[in-house]
C-alpha cells in the first residue's frame, strides 16, 4: 500500500522505543514486513531507528525513514544544524522524509522563518520530501504559498475512528498531501466501541486491526507503535484486512471528536 509520495502506509511508531529493548521491537517490526519507522528529534529514538536500520540486513533503499523537528530547533539558523545532527543520530546519508513536529508555540517563531529553512534542508538534499505535523488548514496555506512548487508530501496529526478530522483530513486529500494517522488505533480503547467490536468479530480480527484496515482504506498512512512483539505482528495484518463498504460507513458513524493529545500551546484546531 503507498501513495503518490512511495510512503509505506503501515509504519512502526518509535516514541519510548529506547535502548535495546526499543531496538529489539525495531526489529520485529522489520522482521514482520514494516518498512517506515517515525521517529522524532523528540522522542530521544533516532540512535535506536539507525541501528534498526543497519542490524536488519534489510537495504536501506527498503526502508522509509521519517523524523520531526522539535519546536526549540525552529528558529533562525537551527534547523539544517539539527537536521544535520538527526543525520548523525541515525548514521543516515539522508531523511526520506521530514516534519515540522509542532507549529511554533504560540507563534514565538514566525512560520515563513521554519517553513524557509526546511526548503533549504530539501534544497541541500537532506531529506527527500518534507511535511509538517499538527498543521492547521490555514497554516498548511501559508506554507504551501511559501514553498512554492515544492510539495508539502505529508501531515501527520491525530487520527482515529474516535477522532476523525474529517474536515481536515478531507483537505490534504484534495490537495495531495499525504496523510499520516497518529494515536491511529487510540491506545487500545476501540475494543469498547460497540460498532468497531462488533466488525472485529465478524471479520475475525482485533478492533486495533479494524481501525488501522479503515485509516488504509481512506488512503492513510499508519503509524502504531509497542513494545510486544505479538501485538506487533497482529497490527501489521491490518494490511491484509479489508472492509467492506459498509463496514467503512458504520465506522464513520462512530467519530466523537475524541482528541487526546492537545496541549494548551497548540493550533486552533480545524
């Protein structure tokens, strides 16, 4: 499953994926079929990502790899520097892909200022596309008329069948802009969800597998994360399950707008 940008749609989530225990799920993430691993300049995971990458023996050229600026790396000058040093961290001659985490918080940074420097990153090959993370319509506006003829490939934001975003979802779509789900199966709380239990029984699968086999059917990308190897496994057999027409419709009707991550500093969300 990819889109116009080749990201694989099934990614492995690295956030609290430290050392060699962070590593070991790594693996069997890769072991199992994965191949995108999200990490962060946040996260503390981009050492880990690398030696995934290199003790997997799968090619490099197999593996889509994504980090994210965090929001003290944004101002003038700091995020090619820091990208350069997420570089190091993974033992990567490039990124395949990169995001802004946040908009700067409370606009402390000016966008044009963040948004012109991950160009220059592109621009001095860094990263092979870029995107942002948490981006408001408004703001995936701004930057688009700021980037000019270089696509914004990819938002990631919080996505599940309790928290849809339709309103922004639907406008990444309309604009080629791939869409990556975050929290995408709501921390194993979709099991109490009657409509989603109910499709998982008769499809003989997990509620976890339900809500990712729906954000690939919408044309999302992915990106769960654990710690155990046989939750791993099983959420990767999402990809081979598909939902009917009517199971994707009861599954829309089941959006409460259920945000949970949602700090006071953040967007005015769509």
């Amino acid at each position: 499953m990819q889109n116009q940008y080749d990201i694989p749609a099934m990614g492995f989530g690295t956030y609290d994926r430290k050392g060699e225990a962070g590593i070991a799920a790594m693996l069997v993430a890769l072991e199992t079929g994965y191949r995108h691993l999200d990490t962060a300049q946040d996260y503390g995971t981009e050492k880990e990502v690398g030696q995934a990458v290199r003790r997997s023996g799968v090619n490099r050229a197999d593996i889509f790899v994504t980090t994210k600026i965090k929001t003290g790396n944004l101002g003038p000058g700091a995020l090619v520097p820091s990208l350069r040093q997420s570089l190091d961290n993974l033992q990567l001659d490039r990124l395949d892909l990169t995001l802004i985490h946040w908009p700067s918080p409370n606009n402390a940074v000016p966008l044009p200022v963040y948004i012109e420097q991950l160009a220059e990153a592109h621009a001095l090959g860094l990263t092979r596309l870029i995107g942002v993370s948490n981006f408001t319509i408004a703001m995936l506006e701004e930057a688009q008329a700021i980037l000019g003829d270089l696509p914004i490939a990819n938002n990631q934001f919080e996505l599940n069948p309790l928290l849809q975003n339709k309103k922004l979802a639907n406008y990444c779509v309309s604009k080629k802009i791939s869409v990556t789900c975050y929290l995408p199966i709501a921390r194993g709380i979709l099991g109490d969800v009657p409509v989603i239990a109910e499709i998982a029984a008769r499809h003989g699968a997990t509620p976890e597998q339900v809500a990712l086999a729906f954000e690939f059917a919408k044309g999302y990308i992915a990106i769960p994360t654990s710690s155990q190897a046989d939750r791993i496994r099983s959420n990767y057999l999402a990809t081979k399950l598909v939902l009917s027409e009517a199971d994707i419709a009861a599954i829309e009707t089941v959006d409460r707008g259920q945000r949970v991550i949602d700090p006071a500093w953040g967007p005015d969300w769509d």
